[in-house]
C-alpha cells in the first residue's frame, strides 16, 4: 500500500470498484483489511462508501453499486520481487498492484488480487 495514501479514501475507492453483486459485511471488512484493522478506520470506509452511493448496506448485507471496475490491463499492475500478499500473508515472488486515484494498493498474489477485486 502507498503509505501516504489517506486509508479511509483509499478504501471508499477499493469498495467503489467491487465487482460482486453483493456481499457479507465480514466479506467486506476481509477486503478492507487489506489496507486497515483499525476499527473506526473501517467504520469510516464503510460510511463514506455508503454516502457517496458506492454500496448500500442491509443489516448484515452489502451491496456494491458497481460499474467503476478496475481495468485489469491498466489499473492493475505486476511486479517481480519478494514480497508478502496484503490479503494473506503469503510469500510471493509476484506482487499484483491496485492503481486507485488516492493510491497505489498491493502487492497480492495472483489469487488474491481476483478474490478483493470480485473476478473470482
């Protein structure tokens, strides 16, 4: 993560750019701890997204209101290094990397980058 990114838009932003119909709230909170654990930290993602219209939120239930997804050719970028996935904590010698207006997000593995970003 781009370390002078300001994390509550860096996450309204990752949440803009979901790509499934709906999700758990801990599904959502799994993606938002990509960038923070801090708890006002999420609650502040979370309500920012949702006043800016990017989710709604049903009791235990969020929906993405979709259509700003990440261009996998242009806003999503690889590099070769040693680095541990932001998602999972693994090893990887390719980092996946979010370009985002507030910030560059990453690295994660190949897996992973699909699972945050709703391809899989």
């Amino acid at each position: 993560m781009d370390e002078t990114a300001d994390p509550v838009e860096l996450g309204v932003q990752l949440l803009a750019r979901l790509e499934h119909a709906e999700l758990s709230l801990a599904e959502v909170i799994d993606r938002i701890e990509t960038i923070t654990t801090h708890p006002e930290t999420t609650r502040a993602i979370l309500e920012e997204a949702e006043k800016r219209g990017h989710i709604t939120r049903e009791g235990d239930t969020v929906k993405p209101a979709g259509g700003q997804f990440l261009g996998f050719e242009s806003e999503v970028v690889s590099r070769d290094g040693d680095f541990e996935c932001r998602r999972c904590g693994a090893s990887i010698s390719t980092g996946y990397f979010m370009k985002l207006e507030a910030g560059e997000h990453g690295p994660f593995g190949s897996s992973c980058i699909r699972k945050v970003t709703g391809r899989e």
